[in-house]
C-alpha cells in the first residue's frame, strides 16, 4: 500500500501548494458555478437558435416589459419575467449589393452583415434602431406596443429606412455611447468609413450639430464609453448631456501620447452659433476623470484606461452617483479599479478655471486673462439671465473662447479621493459594471455587479470607514452565469424586479441579484453574509425590507456593516449548535485519509481539534497532519490518532461547529488479508450480500452502504483491486467486465477516501 500511499500524498502536496498561491486572492462568500445556479432556478438563458446570438447592445424597457436585443441581422424582443418565454424577432439583413459593395471594398463576409449597434426609445410607439449594414450604416424605426405577450406589436417599418451616417459606426466593432432626449439623438462615434473623424453629434429633425472637423484640442483618438442626459437645475433649458471617454494626451516631455479618461459636457438646447461655429457645439467643454492610487514618494498609480461607467439614478434626478470601472495602461502591470464620482464635484470642475497652453509643446496652466459673457460652456437659459434665447446670440468673442479654451483646469477627484475597489491580482479582465441602492437596516449600500472575460459576474460592496479612513471591499459572491468562458459585454440590472441581464457573444442570461436561501437558515448564517438584500426573519435568511413593509420587524437581524454575529445573533446560537452533524470515518494504518470539512462560507477560517474527554485539544500542522482548504488530511495514520475530531469556523469573530468526525484506525493486516481473499471463498456469497469480513463496527445494513464504507478503508490505492473484487459480488454473471482506466471520471474522491456516484433524475442539459 505504500507507494498509492505516496502517490496520493504527492498529488495533495501539489493541490495545497497550489491553493496557498492564491490566499492572497479575495475569495467570494459563495462561489457558484452556472450548473449550480441552473439548479436553484436561479438563472435562465436565452440563446438563438442558429447559434451564437453575437449581442451588440441591449435596451431595457420596463415600461413596456422587454428587453430587446440587437444582434448579427436581427433584433429580439424578450419577456422581462422570463426571458426564455416566447418571443418577437425581426429579421434585418443588408442586400445583397449592400453585401457585395462591402467585399469589394475588401471587407471579410462576417463583417458584411448588419450589426445592430443602437436601439433607443425615440417615443411611446417606435424605438430607433441602428445598424451597420455592410459597412453602409442604416437606420430604422420600429413600431412597439404593450399587451399581452402575443398581442404585442414588434414591427420594422420598412419604408422609414434612413441612412444612419452620423448616428452609427461602419465597422462592428466601433465604440459607440448613445442617448435619446426629446426625440434627439446625441450620440458619439466615428462617422467615416476609415474611422478618422471621430465626432458628438447631435441629430433631430431639422438640424444637427456636431464637434469640430478634425479638431484634435475637442477629440483625439477616443473610445466613447457612455453618455447620459442630467439635469444642472428645475429649468430645462439648462439641461446638460454627459459623455464618457477616453482619448490620446501628448507628452510634453517625451512626445509619447498618454492615455486619459475624461467626462464631457454640451447644452441639450445648443444651436452652435450665427455666424462662427455654424452647426458646431458652442458649449462643448471636458475634463479629466482621475482614478488612483497613491504611491511611496508622491508617485501614484493611475487606472486610466476607462472600461465601462455606469450612472446611478436617485429620487434627486440632479444628483446621481457617477461609477467608473478602470484599468491601467501598462504593458506590465495590469489592474483594475471602480471609483465613485459625485456630480457636485464635477459640475464644480466646469465651473472652474480653464486650462491654457501657449504651444502644443508647452505645459497646460491655469487660463488668467478675462473670460467672456455668458460664460463659455454655459446654456441660453433662464437661470443664466434670461438674456439670450438661443446660443446664436452669442457673441463671436464667447463662440472663439470656447472654441479655444475646451479643456478645463481642474480635473475631477473620486470620493475619498480613491478607489473604492481595487483588484490587482491579474488572471482576469474586468469588463462591465451595474450598481444597484439598496436600503438596509444599517443604511444605504451600492451593491457593485461586475462583468468578466471568464463569463464570471462579481456581487460586492464597498463599506467606507470615516475613522479609519479606509474603504472595506465585500465580495458576497461570485456568479458563472455562462456555461463557457466568455466575455461579459453588458450588464443591465432592473431595480423593479430585481433582476440583473448578462450580454455576452453567446446569449443573455437573466439572473436574480439575491437568494437569501443559499446562506443558510441560522441567524448567524444570515447575519455573517453581509448581504443588503437579506436579513433573518426569524425563521430563515429572507428578503430585507424596509420599516413599514416588513411584517417580522421585531425578528429582523442584520449587520451588514460589520458582520456581527455574536451579538446580532445572541441568545439564538443553542438551537443552532444542535443541528451540528456528527460523521464516522474508517482508516488503515500507514495509510492516509482526509477528514473533509468544508464551511459555506469560503471567507470563513477552519480549525481543527481532538476530544479527550471534555476538552479539545487544537490539531496543529506537522509532517503527517496538514489542515487543507478541504479538510484534515491525516498523510500515515496510527493507532493513536483514533478519536473524535471536531471541525470549527471561524468568521468575523463567530465561531461554530460545523462538524464533528469520528475516526477508527483498522489494522493494515486485516485490510490486506481482505484484499487478497480467494476467489473461491468469495464465491459462496449470496448476491449483493453482506460483507466477507466483519469489523465490529462496520455497518451492514445496507449493501451500497457497505460498499461505499468499504472502498473508504482500502484507501486510494487500492482502488482497481476493489473494482475487480465489487464485479464478483455486486455484479451480474452475464454483464461484461468494464475495462479499468484508473480513477475513472464517475467517482470523486471525497471525505475520507469515499467514493460517491452522484446519480440525479434525468434533465435537459442547460444554455450556455
């Protein structure tokens, strides 16, 4: 038995190594895999039918109850409830000399198609939908209405089809941020087919306006990430849309170009002017977004690279909370971080000073001289004077400032002036964010869901300690919501129904942002997850909540803060400890086994002790004892190590018992006497009869039973021994042998050597 002894020892060695490489990691309070949640009806995933449904862009629509979804040459309606319910589908391909024009121009055929890249609401009965079309962009309303599902109208209007230059890129793959206010669309892309004139445009009706031609003090180079409309004040008139990007910045010192995220801003009701800037923004102004880290000599760490941004809409419209997922630029290190804007902040960076250079090869300071009026940047509204009804009355002095001077002095700072989340432990690539305001009983909390390259979606909270001056980052759980690895290209959550809709190149899944359930029904359980969506109710972990809504209000328990179990909890932990199960294993001698004991939580610590008699001693790590993420692993058991060893977590303070194993030390003799029985003395057993050999206190009750603790004693190595020896008992005479390959896929080694067959009621296989 000694080399599988050995062989077996060196395969764990090599697992604990590997998982001690990643204690450094945040692990997640629950780790749940896409079959899990598949299980628990927790997900549900809409696919395409001919395959890869290659989503480009999404549109929630709770007023009307669907999702609709812009893919390769098609558009979907979905049901918000059950997004694998029936729906609508359009069919929109380009030509075929649409197709053709496009391969002559040299295109691959998969790019020639009509990716749809932007749908908006454009009223109450059409969307504005937007597509490619083969390098030839195209534009098209369709027609919308509410009902039943059936009932629901979901229809192109094909002869409506516009061009769509200047509302939608070329190429596919083109970045794009979009809005729609009062039946306008101000959106930025690149509007020509080679990608060099990038532009904010606005289109309406009668009239559109747009940035500079080639103007690189206005754009250089960006990446157009989101854009919102928000309100300055209670006067329309002054309302004001935002843009997201990033763009290249020469460096004076080197001449290389570095890259900077920055927040734009233009009038809603901006006519460009009379007789400068004609058809041209006149209140265009930007600044810098900054996201870092401060460094050891003043030197700080900056995430520039601007992934995803998401704004957080409150009860005060004027007022969101700005989140910004970054990354950093460097070739060698690689990290990501989310930093929290307030629009005070930033609206107090366009109020401030211009930035001013005299060359391009001279350092940006602080512009000194006069500055014109109305203000360059600002609205012809009421609240500024009510002089000028429209910016083509402004003066040519205002229009050749802002011209001159789009780039503002001050950039913005998050709050805390850091991040609120930092993750720099490389492996993965974050690529979208959704935030969700949720009341609990200690206040209010931004519940962060991330997106990944690895189908993986992050559920976190950032808890900020005003003493401290820290920032604690929560991670209450980690979601594989695709089958398969794949990048997460959008998220879109839905406050309603507390709902989260994952876009990805393979389809979209629809998720619940909570399941109290999966934490456990003890108070302590519930207390530990720090979960805003979840409190106990006195019974179980259940939905928080607020006052007046909450039937159970003198049983809630909750601490999201801090976790407290011990005194959230106090005076409930008796019951729960009676719940504490109890697990007998057999060893052999010079053999090894583990004594597996693994908590819910995967941020809780294990320790391990031994009885004797009323107290416990702590097992502590040695040559032949090693305490593994999943459990005791005891690597050459003796005589002496029998006893009762009792497994105990430990998490934010509290701790419990979460297991407590029996271990029978068997004599190496007797196993191997076992093993090495004749067939003929084997042969005179009754069919799935009780065992050959009896050991005091082995159970026989039940033959499956007795199998599963048999193969638990003969340990790891022994296994195609065993396989031989379970044909002659439990199998039938005429069944042919199945051929040994080792250790084959349809057993898992778990506690103590065991072997279980998980055997499950037949099912369909679920979506990617």
């Amino acid at each position: 038995m000694a080399w599988g002894v050995w062989t077996f020892t060196l395969c764990l060695v090599f697992w604990i190594s590997s998982a001690t490489q990643s204690t450094k990691s945040v692990y997640p309070r629950l780790r749940l895999s896409h079959k899990e949640l598949w299980e628990l009806n927790r997900t549900w995933v809409f696919q395409a039918g001919e395959g890869r449904l290659q989503q480009y862009t999404m549109l929630l629509d709770e007023t009307q109850e669907r999702l609709i979804i812009g893919g390769k040459d098609v558009l979907y309606s979905l049901n918000l409830e059950r997004i694998t319910a029936p729906h609508k589908r359009i069919v929109w391909s380009s030509s075929q000399e649409q197709v053709e024009d496009c391969l002559m121009q040299g295109r691959e055929k998969p790019e020639c198609a009509n990716y749809i890249k932007l749908v908006q609401h454009y009223n109450s009965t059409h969307l504005l939908a937007c597509g490619t079309g083969a390098f030839s962009p195209v534009c098209a309303y369709i027609r919308v209405s509410r009902g039943a599902e059936q009932e629901r109208e979901f229809r192109l209007e094909s002869d409506h089809i516009e061009s769509g230059r200047g509302r939608v890129p070329f190429h596919p793959n083109s970045p794009l941020a979009s809005t729609v206010y009062r039946g306008e669309l101000f959106v930025g892309l690149y509007t020509d087919y080679w990608e060099n004139d990038a532009a904010l445009y606005r289109l309406g009706n009668h009239s559109f306006i747009r940035t500079e031609v080639g103007d690189r003090q206005q754009l250089n180079e960006p990446k157009f990430v989101g854009s919102a409309v928000i309100p300055d004040n209670d006067d329309p008139a002054d309302d004001k849309v935002y843009y997201f990007f990033t763009e290249r910045v020469a460096d004076v010192e080197g001449g290389n170009k570095a890259v900077y995220t920055r927040v734009a801003r233009v009038c809603a009701n901006d006519q460009g002017g009379q007789r400068m800037l004609v058809n041209r923004w006149s209140s265009f102004l930007k600044t810098r977004l900054i996201c870092s880290v401060a460094g050891p000599n003043g030197i700080d760490t900056h995430f520039d690279e601007l992934e995803d941004v998401f704004v957080l809409r409150k009860k005060d419209e004027k007022n969101p909370e700005i989140f910004g997922l970054f990354s950093t630029t460097s070739a060698v290190f690689k990290g990501y971080a989310v930093c929290m804007y307030n629009m005070d902040d930033i609206r107090a960076a366009f109020n401030g000073p211009f930035a001013h250079r005299e060359r391009t090869d001279h350092h940006w300071k602080v512009y000194d001289g006069k500055v014109p009026y109305p203000r360059p940047g600002s609205c012809a509204s009421k609240i500024n004077g009510g002089h000028f009804s429209s910016s083509k009355e402004y003066s040519d002095e205002v229009l050749r400032f802002a011209r001159s001077h789009p780039l503002m002095f001050q950039a913005v700072q998050p709050v805390h002036r850091r991040p609120i989340l930092l993750d720099t432990e490389g492996g993965r690539k974050l690529t979208q964010l959704a935030v969700d305001r949720v009341e609990a009983e200690d206040g209010h909390y931004n519940v962060l869901f991330i997106g990944t390259d690895n189908s993986v979606v992050l559920k976190m909270i950032t808890i900020y300690n005003k003493e401290a001056d820290t920032v604690e980052e929560v991670l209450l759980e980690e979601l594989q919501v695709f089958k398969v690895p794949v990048p997460i290209t959008e998220i879109l959550i839905s406050t309603k129904r507390q709902q989260l809709y994952v876009g990805s190149e393979l389809g979209v899944t629809q998720i619940r942002v909570h399941q109290c359930g999966l934490y456990g029904s003890a108070c302590a359980d519930c207390c530990l997850a720090r979960d805003p969506y979840c409190a106990w109710d006195g019974f179980t972990c259940s939905r928080y909540y607020p006052a007046g809504l909450y039937t159970k209000r003198r049983f809630r328990r909750q601490d999201v803060r801090h976790g407290n179990a011990v005194q959230q909890c106090n005076g409930l932990q008796l019951s729960e400890e009676q719940s504490i199960s109890e697990k007998l294993v057999y060893g052999v001698e010079n053999n090894s086994t583990l004594l597996e004991c693994r908590p819910r939580s995967l941020q809780a610590s294990v320790t391990w002790y031994i009885e004797h008699g009323l107290d416990m001693e702590e097992v502590k790590s040695d040559d032949r004892m090693i305490q593994t993420p999943h459990g005791l692993l005891l690597l050459r058991i003796m005589k002496s190590d029998a006893g009762v060893y009792v497994c105990q977590s430990t998490e934010h303070g509290f701790i419990q018992t979460l297991l407590r194993v029996t271990l029978e030390v068997l004599e190496e003799g007797k196993v191997e006497a076992l093993l090495h029985k004749p067939e003929e003395e084997d042969s005179d057993l009754p069919h799935r009869a009780a065992p050959p050999c009896s050991f005091p206190s082995l159970p026989s009750t039940s033959s499956k039973l007795w199998y599963k603790d048999f193969m638990q004693l003969i340990g790891y190595s022994n296994f195609q021994r065993v396989e031989q020896y379970c044909e002659k008992v439990w199998c039938v005479a005429d069944r042919k042998r199945k051929k040994l390959k080792g250790m084959t896929p349809k057993w898992r080694l778990t506690a103590g050597g065991e072997q279980r067959a998980r055997a499950r009621a037949p099912r369909h296989t679920p979506g990617q």
